[in-house]
C-alpha cells in the first residue's frame, strides 16, 4: 500500500513538474512609457534650444516620442540673473531645462552627471566625465528609450562656439547607435533579471537595439542668422558648408496643433533658460521681432540603416521592422613609411569617422580649422610616424602669413623605428588688423624626400574664444 501511495505522489509531482501541457505565459514587453521616436542626445540644459524649432514639430505637430539626453547639468556655466554657481547652478538648470521640454510636450528627460568642461577639445571632455563609464549610462538608456533616430551634436572640430562638451556628446551618442544593437557589449544590461519582481538584481533585462538613423546639428556660426550671424566671421574656405549636408525645416512655418509659427514656440522655450540667454526671448518678445529664432533649421545626416535621400525628412524610410547593422573596424592596408600629420581631436576624429560609419563627415570640413585672438599663441599637435626599421631625422618647415611669428622650439626630430614623436608647433598671431581667415602650412622631409604637408585654416579675430 504504501509503495503505491509514494508511486501516486511520484505520478503527481512529476505532472506538476510539466505543467501537465500547460503554456508559459508571454515575456512583457519593453515597457512603452519610456518608447522614443526621437532621441535626442546634448552636453547642456538650453542645448535644446538650437533645434527647439525642429523639436515642436516633431514632437506638437508629428506626435513623435521624443525623449532628451543631457551629458552634464551645465554646472560649468555662467549664471545671468543671480548668484548661483557650480554645483547649485547645475541644479538650476535641470529644472530649467524640463521645464522647457515640457512646453514642447517631452516629458522623458535624463542627466547623465558630467562635469560641463569648458574648452574645444572633445578628449578632455570625455576624459573629464568617465568616457567608460558614460558611455555605459549612454547604452542603457537608448536600449530603455529603444528610439528610431538618435539626434546629436556634430562630432568635428569645427569654428564657431563649437564647445568641446557639444563635441564629446557627439562621440557618445554615435558609439551608443553602433553598441546598443550588440548583446555583447555591456551584456549586464541585456542578461534576465534572476528575479524581476524580487530585490537585489544586479542584471537588468534590458533587450538590445539597434536605431536606424543618425542625425546631427551644429552650433558653428555658419548655421544660423540673423542674430547669430556675422558676414564677418563667413569662411572663404567653406561657405554654406551645411546645404546638401541634411534636411532643412523651415521654423516660419506655423505649428497647425498651437497655431503659432514655430520660432514663436522656440522663443518660448527659450524664456524658461533665464540663468543663461532667456533675455533673448524676452528682447525678442518685447520688440515684437522674432527674426533671431527664424533661421531654418539645417540637420547634418549621419548614417542611415533603413536608406532614405540624405536631404530626406528625418523619418524617412523609418518603420517597425528591426535593423541590423555588423560592427566596423578601422580598415586596413599598407601605411607610408613616413607619416605626416596632425594630432589631437583633428586625428582623432580622423579615425572616429572610418570606425563608425561617417565618413560623408570627412567633407563637411576638409581642412582642419581653429580660431585665435590677435597677437595671440596658436599651438597646433602634430605627428612624425616611423614605419621603418630604422631611425630617421625629420626636418619641419613653415609657411606663415605675413605678421605670423614661429615660436616653435625645433625643426628637426629623430625619430626611432617603429614610433611616433608627437610635436606641438606654437605660433603666434599679428597683433591687430581686420578679423580674416588665413592658412598656415607646415611640411616635413626625412632624407631630403618630402613625407607630408599639414595645413590649417585660422580665423584670426579680437577674440579667440574658447581654448583651443
């Protein structure tokens, strides 16, 4: 009897254990709350403002999802109508900041925890906020927000009020469009939680994805008028470097849900930044002219996995289907014997773009550029590579304009096998006279045989700007 009672116990867990036919339920569905058509990735609060036009239509008049990235709380800034600073500013303007997204119906905003850098050199930005570690936060978001296009800010090295963070949340946002499809990569984020509705998770659940288009704004001068535009500072050496770069949208055209144009909406956002340039709107509105928010809005495509014309609506081509895309590498090949080049952000954004697909960026500004105040230094980076098997001695030469000084230590470099010597070349700018563009050249020779020209295209202006 009791072998036949334990066989019938046997019998029954082991029906249990099968679930006697029965079904799992489904897995839940990434949660749609946090679903984005339109990500948009920036260094600071009131970044936002430079596309605020763009942002109401896609967001009041397209009904597209938009959620917000900011790498940093703009605690480096400056504060125009009171005390605050640092760390309490940075507070300031979070608030600021989702106040005004809120005006434009988004709601879904994050802040990464960087510190605002001041500066034009995207690697101390990057080095400054963690580049590891953001880049992780960067990832999760965008397999949480699961968006069809990322927006950004232009990763070059361009003239203008390019800031070094702008740049450096460029880089960020483009290294998440190519990571966040590949399970491999930050795989914590993308493992079942053991116990999802449990404590002490340390794995996320999180799905991998891939977005299917990548779009980028800049805030060089050359992008806007007429407030912002100076016919002085125009480039002869790249005028209107954006037409035929990316769609354009027109900001005069009016919102058909606020029935206002869409500069008016962006003024309107703008007055909710009033630590950093809301007198702007406020000068705007009260001489009843909004010429300054009325420059159209010109967008930079990236890349796209879903094809699409390159001046084509940002949506386009843009359904529910998944993409695909397989990891790039630098591509390889030979390399001279004798290499030439320049070094810092120039070089780096030189192989950033081959890695990742953007290599239609290369055109936008052929010739490395900078800018520097009259009767101000001028330090450019550059490097001497010796693919060969033996030391060699290079020599470097000048051509400068007429009133340039060359305050460069050396002009002649041994360099061993197989190694780079990194340089820095010190020039300093005329003391005064009109604000013009001029191209320095520098040139190399081991042996008596040429091994490569630099060139740079120097705006010389009163002020230089930010630290180049």
């Amino acid at each position: 009897m009791s072998n036949k009672v334990t066989l019938l116990a046997v019998l029954v867990f082991v029906c249990r254990m099968h679930g006697a036919g029965a079904t799992a339920p489904p897995l839940l569905a990434p949660d749609e709350r946090y679903k984005a058509d339109l990500l948009l990735i920036v260094a600071h609060p009131d970044d936002d403002v430079v596309i605020g036009g763009y942002l109401a239509r896609a967001s009041l008049d397209q009904h597209k999802r938009i959620a917000v990235i900011y790498c940093t709380p703009g605690d480096g800034g400056g504060n125009a109508v009171g005390n605050e600073a640092g760390a309490a500013l940075g507070q300031m303007r979070i608030i600021e900041a989702r106040r005004a997204l809120a005006s434009l119906g988004i709601e879904n905003v994050w802040f990464l925890g960087g510190h605002d850098t001041p500066g034009q050199d995207p690697l101390r930005s990057l080095d400054r906020w963690g580049h590891g570690h953001m880049l992780e936060e960067m990832v999760r978001l965008v397999r949480l927000t699961r968006p069809e296009v990322i927006l950004t800010w232009l990763p070059d090295y361009v003239v203008g009020e390019n800031h070094g963070d702008h740049q450096a949340a460029g880089v960020l946002a483009t290294e998440a469009f190519d990571l966040a499809g590949d399970r491999t990569q930050f795989a914590e984020q993308v493992w079942p939680a053991r116990n999802r509705t449990g404590m002490s998770n340390l794995t996320e659940g999180l799905l991998p994805w891939q977005c299917k288009k990548l779009y980028f704004a800049t805030d060089a001068f050359e992008d806007f008028g007429p407030y912002w535009h100076d016919s002085r500072d125009l480039s002869p050496f790249r005028k209107n470097f954006l037409d035929g770069h990316g769609p354009t949208y027109s900001n005069t055209d009016v919102s058909a849900s606020r029935h206002k144009s869409y500069a008016r909406l962006n003024a309107e956002q703008q007055l909710f930044y009033l630590t950093q340039e809301g007198y702007l709107a406020t000068q705007a509105f009260a001489a009843n002219d909004l010429r300054a928010f009325e420059y159209p809005m010109r967008l930079i495509f990236g890349k796209s996995l879903v094809g699409g014309a390159v001046t084509g609506d940002v949506f386009e081509g843009v359904s529910q289907k998944p993409a695909y895309s397989p990891p790039r590498t630098l591509p390889g090949g030979g390399r001279p014997a004798v290499e030439f080049e320049i070094g810092g952000p120039w070089a780096f954004y030189s192989g950033f773009w081959k890695v990742h697909g953007l290599d239609n960026l290369a055109g936008l500004i052929p010739v490395p550029e900078a800018s520097v105040g009259f009767g101000h230094m001028l330090s450019a980076p550059l490097f001497i590579w010796n693919n060969t098997g033996a030391e060699i001695t290079v020599k470097l030469r000048s051509r400068l304009p007429a009133e340039w000084i060359d305050k460069t230590a050396y002009d002649s470099y041994p360099v061993r096998p197989g190694e780079a010597y990194p340089l820095r070349v010190e020039v300093m700018a005329p003391a005064g006279g009109q604000d013009q563009w001029q191209e320095l050249v520098w040139s190399a020779d081991a042996g008596g045989q040429p091994v490569g020209v630099v060139r740079m295209r120097v705006l010389v202006k009163k002020s230089g700007g930010m630290t180049e």
